[in-house]
C-alpha cells in the first residue's frame, strides 16, 4: 500500500481560464522548488505523459484548467494509482504497457492485398469503433479502475480498449488468438464507468469491453470451435479476490451459449447489445447553455470561456466541461463562437493577441480571426459552434 505527503505550495493566478495545471507545475519547478518531478511532453492533449490525480479525479495536467476546478480551494496533485511510483508525480508504466501488449494491439491482416484497403468514415463497421481508436495510453483510465486494484491479472480497461477496436475490424486475422487473450479480462470490469469517467478523449473503455462480451455471446460455434470456452475464462486469483463470480460469470456465458440454444444465445446477446452497446451509440440532443452578456466579451477581442453541462449515454451521466472561444468584434454586437479543437488531430488551439491568429502549439498549424487555415497542416477551417442571443445573453448549442 502507498503511502503519501503533500507539500504546499501557494501561486497567485492572475488568469485561470488559460492556465492549466501544467502551467502550475512549471511555475512550482521554476519558482520555489527545483526538485519537483513530473512528466510532460506535447502540452496539447495528444501524448498522454501528464496523466495524474487532480482534486481525487484522474486528468492530463495540461488539459485540465484552473478554471475547470472549485474556487477558491486548494487544489490536489498526487501520482496515478495502481502504479508503481518513480519520484513525485511520475510513475513507472512498466505495468500498463505489459497488459496493454497482452491484448495483442497490432494489426495483422487476414489476407495480403496489394492495395490498401477502401474503409469509408460513415461506414458501420468505421463507426462502430469510432472514437475508440484515439486512445493515448494516457493511464488514467487503468488508476480509476477498482478492479486493477484487485486482479492482478486482469490487462484493464485500455488494453481491452485496443482489443475491441481489433476484433470489430474484418480485416484483422487475430480474431481467435485475441479473443483467447482478453476474454477472461472482461469478466472482471464490474461495470462502474470509472474508467469512461476520466479519459481525456471521451472513450468509454466500457463499451469497449462489452462490445467484447457481447461478440462471445454473437459467434459461439466460433469460440468453441477455437477452444475459447474449454480454457479458464478467468486466471488464477489474487489471495485477497473473490473467485465465485467469476466462475458463475463463465458458467452463464457457457449456459448462454450452449446450455440454452442458439435463439436463446441470441436473444441474451440482443439484451447485452441493448443495455452495453445501444446506450452510448445514441443521438443526444442539442441543447442551449448560457454564457455571459454580449457586454461582457472585449470588443475586438477573443475570448476563452468554459461550457460546462451534463451528458447523458444510456443510463451513464457525464459531467462535461469544453472551452470555447467567443470573439466579438469592434465596434459592434457581432459574435463568433469558435470551437477551440485544432481540426488536424483534435489538439488545442488559443487566440495570439500579438499576431491576432488563432494558434496551435502542437502542430504548428495557424488560423486567421475568422478561423481559415493560413499555415501548417490543418484541413479546414476552425468548426464554429450554433449560438443565439437572448436579452442579452449569449447561448451556445451544444450535443
């Protein structure tokens, strides 16, 4: 068991919408205490290195504002749990990488083909794995899992994560082998959304590791046929676990499938897509969040402001927080609602003052004041949000 202190540190923030936790940290490193240690790399939400515990809540330093956390109390910082701790914040992810290269997360094609294969975006099969793909191995998902905690043995939510997006794809020719290794892992997720809570690019591991229970229960013969189901779905627990639910998970599984009946195997695996799939692949609806008075925003200026709401996939509520980036211009009431997600690879953009660009950090790309590209390698222009003005007060839709 770890054991933890915290030391004190006061900073006078003068901006909190644009200061993150990173830039709390560097402040912390440069300022009072040299010896402070922890990772970071791209500071743009893309490599995952500055996974931590912020305020009891798994997060990237660098995508979590100030802003995003209670006012006027402290603020937590302290390493990811279920890791073995290098010094401070930064831990070893000897462990995370070992699980995650248990689940087989390379692609090996079924048959060789002397052109690359034509996957349409709006394809079922594309959407089916949709953001599923854009995992970071960032951990955090792995810390505010309880059962990583308990099985030693069980690869976690990223690994099956990756898993899923391989077995859901047809051109893979992994499907038994991989199956083989991850199954036993997905009865021991207990369904708590934790680890859909917390990751930075809004997957849901859950769905993932359903979507995996769910193709167990689809193609039986399949996995008999593989010897899936003749082999120990769960491996050997630790001496603190439970085992007794895991065998009654394998033996439901087993009883489903071939205890009763094909129809009846379908009709069991129709509920899991129901309850586990259905849920999260849903259409929400648009709603009307309210910002601040017109008056508010500077004319001639661009400001960033935090959009906070609440989501709700299924029977899974979200707390939900986006930045968006309101721009007036001077002289007038006339708004522009900017969204502040580079559309190259999804990372941050911010408004440059000085240069009166809209600029991404990581990629380089830069954006004129009504958002068209004029450098790097976005392909588009900045995507705007819906918006409307109600006595005064600005509204902006969200989905």
């Amino acid at each position: 068991m770890r054991s933890y202190w915290f030391e004190n540190y006061l900073l006078e923030i003068n901006d909190e919408k644009n200061t993150t936790i990173l830039d709390l940290l560097l402040r912390i490193q440069k300022e009072q205490d040299p010896s402070l240690a922890f990772r970071y790399a791209c500071r743009v939400n893309m490599c995952g290195s500055c996974g931590m515990v912020i305020n009891g809540i798994e997060g990237l330093a660098c995508k979590t504002n100030v802003a995003d956390l209670p006012q006027g109390r402290p603020i937590t910082i302290r390493p990811l749990n279920h890791f073995p701790i290098v010094k401070d914040l930064v831990i070893d992810m000897e462990p995370f990488f070992r699980k995650y290269q248990e689940s087989i997360p390379f692609f090996d094609p079924a048959e060789e083909l002397s052109e690359p294969a034509i996957i349409r975006p709006d394809s079922p099969e594309r959407k089916k794995i949709g953001l599923a793909t854009e995992c970071i191995q960032c951990g955090c998902c792995v810390s505010a899992c309880t059962m990583a905690r308990y099985y030693d043995a069980y690869v976690g939510p990223a690994s099956l994560n990756r898993a899923f997006t391989l077995l859901a794809d047809s051109r893979d020719g992994l499907f038994d082998l991989r199956m083989n290794q991850v199954l036993a892992s997905c009865y021991n997720c207990r369904t708590e959304f934790n680890c859909t809570e917390v990751c930075p690019k809004e997957i849901s591991p859950t769905r993932s590791i359903k979507y995996i229970q769910r193709l167990a229960l689809m193609e039986p013969r399949r996995l008999k046929k593989a010897g899936l189901l003749e082999t120990p779905l769960t491996p050997a627990p630790p001496p603190n676990a439970d085992f007794s639910e895991n065998q009654e998970r394998r033996l439901f599984l087993k009883q489903a499938i071939f205890g009763l009946g094909a129809v009846s195997a379908l009709m069991v695996g129709s509920v899991f897509a129901t309850a586990a799939i259905g849920p999260t692949l849903r259409q929400t609806s648009p709603r009307w969040i309210p910002l601040q008075k017109v008056t508010e925003y500077p004319e001639g200026q661009v400001s960033a402001e935090v959009v906070a709401f609440e989501t709700k996939d299924g029977y899974h509520i979200r707390q939900e927080r986006r930045t968006v980036l309101v721009s007036r211009k001077a002289g007038s009431d006339e708004i522009t609602v900017f969204n502040s997600t580079c559309t190259h690879l999804g990372c941050k953009v911010h408004w440059d003052e000085s240069k009166k660009r809209f600029m991404c950090a990581c990629h380089g790309g830069t954006f004129d004041e009504n958002g068209n590209v004029t450098a790097g390698p976005p392909p588009r222009p900045l995507d705007r949000y819906t918006f409307k003005i109600e006595e005064t007060v600005l509204y902006v839709e969200v989905v």
